[in-house]
C-alpha cells in the first residue's frame, strides 16, 4: 500500500534531487582554465569601462536628465554639466562604487566557470538581479557565458534546469531600459572571432576523428594478429596432441607388423601373437584419437546443445574419457615389452596424487622416450624411472643402444620439441643425450606444489 507523501517528505525528496550529481566535477584543462581567465579579464575590463560611464550620466542623456535617442555610430553625448564650483555629489560616487562592485561581481567568476559551473551561474544571477535597469552591458554578457558554463559542465543537472530560468528572468528586466549595443568598430571582431573559433573547432574535430581512426585500425590489426597467433598455437598443440597419440601406437604396430612378416612362414604361433598386438596398438591408437579429438571438439558440441547421446541425429558424443596419467605407465610399459623391448619399470619416493596436466606431460616424456628407443635401438633394453620427491617429479628413461629400425628415417625431432614445449607450461625442464657407456637418456623434472 503506497503512503502519500507529506509536504516536508516532498521538500526533502526534492532537495535531494537538486543535490544529486549525474557524475563528479569537472577537471578543465590549463588550457581551459588559461582561456576562462582571459575571458574574465577582458569581459572584467570592459563591463568596468562600461559601469564608470554609467556612473557618470546615463548613456544617452541629455539636459534635464531626460534620455534622448542616441545614434551608436555618433560619440557618445556628454554627460550632464557640472555647474562650476560644485563637486560631483556623495550620491553619484556611491553609484560609481556599487557599478564597479557589480561589474567585478559578474565578471570575477568566470574564471571558474569550467570548475564550479553552478555557483558562478547563482553569482553572475544575483548580480544580474542588482544591476539597474537602464545599465545593462554591466552584467548581461556575463550572464550569457555563465548559463553556458553551466549547461555544458555542471553535473547538477536538476539544479542546473531550475536555476537557468531564473538567469532568463534577471536577464528580461533589462529588456526594459537601453539594451546592449555594439559600435560599428567592433562588428569585423565580432565576424571574425566566431569563424576563427568555428574553424579551430573544424580542424581540432579533424585531428581527433584522424587520431580515432589510427587507434581503430591500430587496435583491428592487433586483434588481426592476435587471432592469427592464437591460431598457430591451436594448431601446434593440436599437432602436439595427434603426434603424441599416434607415433608410438603406430611405431609399435609397424614392428610388430614386420616382425610377423618374417616368422609367418616358420613359426606361425609367433606370427599370430605379433598380429594380436598390431591389433591391441591400433584399438589402443583409436581409443586416444578418441579422446583427444573429444577434447578438440568439446567446444563445438557444447554450441549445438550438448544434448546428443550418440544414438540421436546429433552423432556421436565427444569421448571425454580422462587423458592418460602415471597410472597408467603400466600398461604402457608393457605395451611396449610385447613389441619386442625389455623394459623395467622403477617407482621411487612415495607416490601421491599429482594435477593431471602433470600427469599427462609425465606419460607423454615416457611415451616418446620408450617410441625413440624402440625406433632407434632395436634390440636394446630400457629402464623407466618415476621418483617423488618433496618438491619436484623426475622421470628418467634410458636405453642400452642398439640398431635403428627401418622406421627410424621418418623422425624429425618434433616429438622431444613438443614435449620440450608441454614441460614448459608447469615449469619443467627435458634434457636428453646420449649416455656415457652407450644408449641414450631422457630426463624431465617437473615442480611439485605442495598438496
């Protein structure tokens, strides 16, 4: 139930909306500040002219006092005689006084006009409500550049929208008495000023639309070039991922292949048990393309609704299986005995959980490291070492040497820069070489966070 509002409820919320700011002062340039200035001084200067002619007859008056027309192209009539022997009464010094007073009041402020454009308008407004009203040019013209002031800088905008009116009312009591006139003299000034500030305003735009511009493309090429960027990485981990999944499986099945070609003829036992491991290689192969392409698409099926089951019209759901980590060494390991290399398998340290991109940059170090050896040192054995320690995980594998398989020609060193560049991400760091008595040496040390 809405409760009317009383009169002081409605005097306060409306206090309140005078005093609400749109937003915080403003903060002018030097430059602004420099030019409202010279602007209170001139304008100062002349209103002060002005008000001491007031003071000493009105403009335009003739004997008697009475004010007759006057021509602005003509000098201005002289002021009334002074019979000889008189001085000038206290009266019209009071006058000269409280002119000058007025003509300091409205034009002292604008200096601040930029600053406190509110309080400059109410200051210039009280001293355009005391002018007389046949003086006009005391306070008029300051008057105009305060309302201005105002409008274009106060954020008080509700104070601003109330008090302009009242500046509009002060400035019509003047219209009564002699308005404001300009001499012929200063009519080229006048022309000249406003086109000189309109064409300072022109080129100022021009410079800043040009500067606007420049920022514009400056900001499209560097999105340009980070969106190329992040595409090159996107396709260098996507090539990461694909070599790390597919050389080994696949380099074990050509030697399993190969070794089941020359023995199919006298021991076909031997034959079929090579054939069944090129058959586990290559389901094991399909089952981490799987993955990692679930993992590559992950973003595209969450876009299409991320509802498809693998039995709707959707296709088939991405595999989100976890990727391979330290618990699954075993099996690795003894993939590759299968594939004809001895290897022993060495845990040190007390295991414990690790982040899985850790884990998955540890089995891919072993992974590569046992692929080169099969590669490379047919005929060899090697040795996995995974040791915890309290700060840092170090895998180590080796290899006795031996001779390259016929598949050892297709490698490019790609495989120990990945993983090179895999190690990085979690501060690790991959040193390979061959060893002092033979055979060759991969060890990778990745930092442990205490858990």
């Amino acid at each position: 139930m809405n409760v009317p509002l009383t009169v002081p409820a409605r005097l306060r919320e409306l206090a309140g909306a005078l005093k609400r700011a749109t937003g915080p002062l403003p903060r002018p340039t030097r430059r602004g500040l420099v030019f409202d200035a010279a602007l209170a001084l001139g304008l100062g200067i002349a209103a002060l002219h002005y008000a001491l002619e007031y003071a000493d007859g009105p403009v335009g008056a003739g004997a008697g006092g009475v004010v007759g027309p006057w021509d602005p192209a003509g000098p201005p009539p002289p002021p009334p005689p002074v019979p000889s022997g008189e001085l000038p009464a206290a009266g019209e010094q009071a006058s000269a006084f409280g002119s000058a007073a007025l003509a300091i009041t409205a034009a002292a402020p604008l200096a601040l006009r930029r600053r406190y454009p509110l309080a400059v308008l109410w200051i210039v407004t009280v001293a355009v409500a005391l002018t007389p009203a046949d003086a006009p040019r005391i306070t008029s013209y300051a008057c105009v550049f305060a309302a201005y002031g105002a409008a274009a800088y106060s954020p008080y905008r509700v104070a601003t929208l109330a008090s302009l009116p009242v500046a509009v009312f002060a400035l019509s009591r003047l219209a009564d008495g002699t308005l404001p006139v300009v001499q012929n003299e200063y009519i080229p000034l006048l022309i000249l000023v406003p086109i000189v500030v309109a064409a300072n305003g022109l080129r100022t735009w021009q410079l800043r639309a040009g500067e606007s511009h420049a920022r514009m493309s400056a900001l499209e090429r560097e999105r340009a070039e980070e969106l190329r960027r992040a595409a090159e990485q996107e396709r260098a981990r996507i090539a990461r991922e694909l070599h790390d999944v597919v050389t080994h499986n696949v380099s074990v099945m050509v030697i399993q292949a190969g070794a089941a070609r020359k023995v199919m003829a006298t021991t076909p036992d031997r034959a079929r048990e090579a054939l069944l491991a090129v058959e586990a290689g290559g389901r094991a192969a399909l089952a981490e393309l799987r993955q990692a392409m679930g993992l590559l698409t992950m973003g595209d099926a969450a876009d299409s609704g991320g509802s498809s089951t693998g039995t709707g019209t959707g296709g088939a759901a991405p595999d989100l299986a976890p990727q391979p980590d330290l618990g699954r060494l075993d099996a690795l390991v003894r993939r590759v005995r299968e594939a004809g290399l001895p290897v022993e398998l060495t845990v040190s340290g007390a295991p414990r959980p690790v982040p899985s991109g850790v884990g998955l940059a540890a089995y891919r170090v072993v992974q590569e490291a046992l692929t080169n050896a099969v590669k490379h040192a047919a005929g060899s054995t090697a040795e996995v070492t995974v040791a915890y320690g309290d700060d840092r995980l170090r895998v180590e594998v080796t290899d006795t040497g031996g001779t390259p398989s016929a598949s050892a020609a297709a490698g490019g060193g790609r495989g120990l820069i990945g993983l090179r560049e895999r190690l990085a991400v979690y501060g690790g760091t991959l040193h390979t070489g061959q060893r002092p008595g033979g055979g060759y040496r991969v060890e990778a040390a990745i930092p442990l966070e205490d858990m």
